[in-house]
C-alpha cells in the first residue's frame, strides 16, 4: 500500500504538470481555433528564463528559499506571458483567416527556433542544466509512504493555478469576455469587446500556464534541457484532445489520464518503465477511436 500510494502521488504531480500544458492548448483553440504548436518550446523558455532568474538570485546572494521560488515563477510568467502575446500579435492574429494548417506549421517553426536557440545562445545549451532545489526536500511519512516535501508543494501549488485559472474563465470579466471570443468572435467585436486584446490575453494567460509547468517539471527532475518542451507539448496536446479540445475540464481530465497510464505501466512493469510513454499514448489512440471528439466534447452552435 505504501508504494502503490508513492505511485498515485507521483501520478497525481505528473498530472497536473500535464493538465497545466493542457489547458493552455484549449485556450488557444478556444478562442482562434488554432494549434498552436510552438506552447512547449514556450515551456522550455519559462524553465531556461526560472534558471536564468536564480543564477541573478545568486550572483547577488539573495537565494533565499521561498523567495527564491516566487522570483523564479515570476520570471518565468514574465517571459512566457511576453512570449505569447508576440507569438499572437505578429504571427497568430494577422494569420486568422489562412489555412488551419499554415498556422500549425508556423508556430512549429516558431517553436524550432525557440529551443534551437536556447541550445545554440546559452552555454552548454546542447547539455542538460542542473535546476535548483528551490523547496525543502524532508520526506513525509504517510501511511508508510515517504513523499517529497517538495513534490507535495508542488501539487498543491500546481492545483491552485488550475483552480484560480479557471476561476479566472468562469468568474470574471476577462473569463466572460474570451468565452464570448471563443463561442463567436465576430458577434463579440460588434457587442463591444476588444477582439485583439482579448486574444493576446489569452496568449498571455496560456503561455503563463506553460512557464509555471515548465518550472515545476525542472524542479521535480531537478534538471532540464532545451528539448524537454517537445515530449511535454505532445502530451499535453494529446492530454487536451482526448479530454475535449477547448473544454477545460476535458484538458484537466486528459492530463491526469495519461499521468494515470504512465503510473499504472510503471506500477505493473517496473523493469519496463522505460516503455511507460509508449503505452500511454497508445492508450490515447484507442480512447481516441472510441470518443472522436474527446471525453467531453465541445458544445457548437449553429445559425440556421
């Protein structure tokens, strides 16, 4: 019981890294009805611009614990937040009317030139980097489990963003304003609502959610590396699919399914857990066959 309780925790942690990446893809869909492919890459930058904060941090000996992590969030929100609403402004929106798939492929080569460039401008880009320990590592007792202290923050903290954002969509006037973008944008422009501004916040909003993934998955695996965006952008695209593209709670679901797939294949082939990815995203293809258009599909209306 206490190792299947390990499992679960961890599961849970990887779940919620997953659901954050997730649901930024549903908010791009949501409001453009875009892929916007180059989110993980986005990830990657709020890991690298974290890093870059801390090593400020103890350049000027202010590595306070704690502190140390609300510097290193905050960097990385900063810069994923920025990075969205260019990548919306100056390549998304003005691209609105073209071809679902010349914008696909444009955000993937905007987010191959993001990691090649952390691999090609920062030093030993190519080599995986130490992330700091910015929690308390004690380990619990629960149950005659012992979890990380850290990855028990981690959770909590990873839930409460998932909350507070979609508190944020359900309960607010931004929230009402992107929901009345996403379910008809023209409709909305000519009821007042900025249509630019509303969908660069989204961006923003979006690629804020991969920063703090991005931070959490280097504090978790203490390491990260330029490529470390592009298996977590698949999963987290794929998470939002199978939960229901544009469906917030269908991207929360499909990020803890496939943590869930990943704990059971370690749970049952520990020697195997190398294959643990495999088995997750063929499980993803089967539960696509069986819900086309995700487990809680998109509500669309239509004028007749």
């Amino acid at each position: 019981m206490a190792i299947l309780l390990e499992y679960l925790f961890n599961g849970a942690l990887l779940g919620v890294i997953y659901a954050l990446v997730a649901v930024g893809f549903t908010l791009f869909f949501g409001v453009l009805d875009v892929i916007k492919f180059s989110h993980g890459d986005v990830l990657t930058l709020g890991a690298y611009s974290g890093l870059g904060a801390f090593i400020i941090l103890q350049f000027l000996g202010l590595d306070i614990p704690f502190v140390g992590l609300v510097i290193v969030l905050a960097a990385a929100i900063l810069v994923t937040g920025l990075a969205g609403i260019v990548i919306g402004q100056f390549f998304v929106v003005p691209m609105r009317g073209s071809p679902a798939f010349n914008i696909l492929l444009m955000t993937l080569m905007i987010g191959t030139a993001i990691h090649e460039s952390i691999r090609l401008f920062v030093p030993n880009g190519a080599n995986p980097k130490a992330f700091p320990a910015l929690l308390p590592r004690t380990p619990i007792d629960v149950g005659g489990a012992y979890l990380r202290l850290d990855s028990l923050l981690l959770l909590v903290l990873g839930i409460v963003v998932i909350v507070v954002t979609n508190w944020i969509v359900r309960h607010t006037k931004l929230g009402l304003a992107i929901r009345a973008v996403a379910q008809d944008g023209d409709t909305a422009q000519i009821m007042g609502i900025p249509f630019r501004r509303i969908v660069l916040a989204t961006f923003a909003l979006g690629s804020m959610l991969a920063g703090i993934a991005g931070v959490m998955n280097g504090i978790y695996y203490s390491e990260i590396n330029f490529n470390v965006g592009v298996l977590l952008g698949v999963i987290g695209f794929s998470a939002a699919v199978v939960g229901g593209l544009g469906s917030i709670w269908g991207a929360i679901i499909g990020g803890f399914s496939f943590a869930a797939l990943q704990t059971v294949w370690v749970l049952f082939f520990p020697e195997l857990s190398g294959y643990r990815d495999v088995f997750a995203f063929a499980t993803i293809i089967v539960l696509m066959t069986i819900w086309p258009t995700g487990i809680i599909a998109e509500r669309y209306s239509e004028r007749v």
